[in-house]
C-alpha cells in the first residue's frame, strides 16, 4: 500500500470545527458495517488504523487522516444502524449533507458497500447529496470474498448497470480486504485524485 506515511490527524464532530487547511481530501462513506474502516486500514496497510467497530453505528464523528504533502482521507460517520435515536440520525444527516455539498477541499468520494447488500436507499441519499457538485465517485464492493467468482462478477455488473443512468460520474471494483483483492486498484484511483 502507498499510503504507508498515513497518521490520525483529527476528528470532528460539528461543520463549524472542519480544520480550515487547504490540503486535497477524498472522504469514505458507507453503511455502518459495510466494511469501511477495514477498506482504510487495507489502503493504508495498517491492521488497526480506522477504528473496526464493535458496535455499529456508534462513532459519528468525521476522522481526518494525513497522509502528507496536504493530502487527507476523510472517514465520514457509518449510517443506517436502526438503533441510532432520530436526533442523531438527524445530526448524521445534517453534517454529511453539508460536507458533502460544501466542502471544496473535497474532491471525491469513496462510497463503500457490501457486495451482497448494495445501494441501499441511505447509499442513493448519499449519491444523490454527492451528484450536485458533480465530483467523482468511486465505489468499493467489499467483501467480494464472500461470493464466488461469478457471482461478485454478476453483482459488479448489476451496480454498474443500476448507476450507468442515474450516477453516470460513478466508477465501481470489487474489493476484499481479506484477501487483498482490487487494493492496487483502489490505490490508482485515489493517487489519480489527488494528484489531479
Ligand atoms: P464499518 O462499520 O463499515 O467500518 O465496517 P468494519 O470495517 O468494522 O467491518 C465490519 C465487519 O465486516 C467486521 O467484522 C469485519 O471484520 C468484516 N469485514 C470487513 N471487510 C471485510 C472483507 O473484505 N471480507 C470479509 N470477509 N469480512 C470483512
């Protein structure tokens, strides 16, 4: 992995405490569970990085990772743990919409989904805050391991198909950060990002 120079910077929990650095950020998105924080982790190549979390749904705060050279990675708050009371869910709603929307430090998103559970109708809230600022989204099908061959080939395609019409900036991979699969891939994309 290339992003081995990775370092907690900082973590948010209210829009007015964003840090205002001027740096390059590409944020992680996903349902609580999803596979999100093992997806940063892998990318990073560090075992216990991004907090794994025991109890879905419980951080709802934004972390902020350094990787030098003014450049960030960005994991936003899991959603759509049913236990979380409204109000959070309402705080969850209110600050991602507004990073997502707002955040010109942001370049692009990467949107993580359980290959057997994807584009939830929260995954589609997520796409279509994003959809505005017409800025690219990349999205991990994690836990291919988990099908067999053709049946995570079937599902990539199935993806590609549903956001070809409504999410045409949308690129989709397969992803296991069991075993590794589509990492160099994942790297690309994101090098690609913040050096464009
Ligand atoms: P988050 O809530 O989205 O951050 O999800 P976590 O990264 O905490 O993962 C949720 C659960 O899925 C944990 O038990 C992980 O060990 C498991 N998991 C995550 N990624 C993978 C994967 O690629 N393959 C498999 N088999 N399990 C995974």
């Amino acid at each position: 992995p290339l992003f081995k120079n990775a370092e907690f910077y900082t973590t948010v929990n209210h829009l007015r405490d964003l840090p205002d650095a001027t740096g390059v950020e590409i944020a992680f998105a996903g349902r609580s569970n999803a596979g999100k924080s093992s997806a940063i982790n892998t990318l990073v190549g560090r075992s216990r990085f991004a907090f794994v979390s025991k109890t879905p749904g419980r951080t709802q705060h934004i972390n902020y990772f350094q990787l030098g050279d003014g450049r960030y990675m960005v994991d936003l708050p899991g959603y759509g743990y049913a236990k979380v009371p409204l109000a959070i869910r309402q705080h969850w709603a209110h600050l991602l919409s507004t990073y997502l929307q707002t955040r010109t430090q942001l370049y692009g998103m990467v949107l993580i989904m359980d290959i057997r559970h994807p584009l939830t109708e929260l995954d589609r809230q997520m796409l279509t805050w994003f959809a505005q600022t017409q800025k690219p989204v990349h999205i991990l099908l994690t836990k291919a391991d988990k099908l067999s061959r053709s049946k995570a080939m079937a599902a990539l395609n199935s993806v590609r198909r549903l956001l070809a019409s409504d999410y045409p900036h949308c690129t989709v991979q397969t992803f296991s950060s069991l075993t590794a699969e589509g990492v160099e891939d994942a790297i690309q994309i994101l090098q690609n990002w913040f050096e464009a």
